[in-house]
C-alpha cells in the first residue's frame, strides 16, 4: 500500500485551516496578500516536516514526563534556523512576516502534528504527514490571501488588475474572519460531497 495517503490526507481530511481549525493567528494575521501566505505557510512547513522527522527517531527514547517540553526544544530549533535563513537570504520575506516567524513554536498545528502523529509513527510516515499537512496548511493561506487580496485591492500576487481601490475592510482583520468563514464552508461542503 502507498504512504502518500498521508500527504492526501493532510492536505484534504486533515486540512489544518478549514477542517482542523488550527493555527487561526497565523492565518488571520498573514493573510493581506496571497504572497504572505504562500511565505508563510512555507516557512509553517518547513519547520514542520524537519521536526516531525527528528520527533519520530526521538521518541522512543524520550521519557512521557518530558515529552512535550523536548518536542517544544526541536521544534524552537528549527525555527530558529529558520529564522537565521530568512535574516541571511531573504531579509524582505523576514521583515514582512517579522512577529509570526517565531510564533511558530507554539503554533499548534506543529505541536499537534508532533505529539498526535510523529512520535507514534516512522520517519518516512512522519515526513510524508508533515508535508501534507504543511502543503493544506500553505495551500489554505496562500487561498485566502488571494481572495482577501482581490477583494482587498484588486489584485493576486501584486499585480493589480482590477481598477480601483477595493474594499478596504478584506485586508483588515474582519476580512479576515468573513474570508475564512466563508472558505471554510465552502471546503466542508465539498468534503461533504465526497
């Protein structure tokens, strides 16, 4: 039996934003435009699949009493290197993204997927789950932040074509909630359907 239904289904049956509900600051916050959710669920991901890998070797010989703690120690690690990356190669994502970088840490769907998946299962398995969740949880941002951005000002990746301002409230945090509201539905709906 193939392991890729553990990208599929972390992409659509455990989609992090519209069905897990999880990581909404993040999702709310970066969202302006498409090219801030795409960066930012990247980011979300990269962290995400090297932390699942090194939480599954560990976790054999990590103790229940400090189990989480050391999976909160792997995970600050690898936003921290990150974090030094972005600083080093891409500064401007840096600075756009600035606050939501290290929030990563205690983002819940890392944590989540570290204790409810990586240490039960086998690198492969938990690299393959990290990269489809990271991929629903950048695909989810990426949608929103092109809608919020249309709506917002006319635009999908900076290239404005429709004239106009747009309506400022998109880009602002009530945008936010209708957006992913919305979206929200619309997904479950399908899924429904399925």
């Amino acid at each position: 039996m193939s392991k890729w239904h553990f990208v599929t289904d972390g992409f659509i049956k455990n989609n992090p934003t519209f069905v897990l509900v999880l990581g909404m600051c993040p999702t709310l916050a970066t969202t302006t435009s498409a090219m801030n959710g795409l960066e930012m669920g990247l980011a979300t991901m990269f962290v995400l699949i090297l932390s699942n890998i090194v939480i599954s070797l560990i976790a054999p010989v990590v103790p229940d009493k400090v189990r989480i703690p050391v999976y909160i120690t792997v995970i600050a690690t690898f936003v921290t290197v990150l974090q030094l990356l972005m600083q080093a190669f891409t500064p401007a994502v840096y600075e756009t993204l600035g606050l939501f970088i290290p929030l990563i840490v205690v983002n819940c769907i890392v944590l989540g997927r570290a204790e409810g998946f990586a240490n039960k299962h086998g690198v492969v398995e938990s690299a393959l789950d990290g990269l489809g969740v990271g991929l629903g949880f950048t695909a989810s941002l990426t949608v929103i932040g092109i809608v919020r951005e249309i709506l917002g000002s006319g635009a999908v990746f900076g290239w404005k074509f429709i004239p106009g301002d747009g309506i400022l409230a998109f880009v602002m945090a009530p945008g936010a909630f209708l957006v992913l509201g919305f979206l929200m539905v619309l997904f479950n709906k399908y899924l429904a359907k399925k």
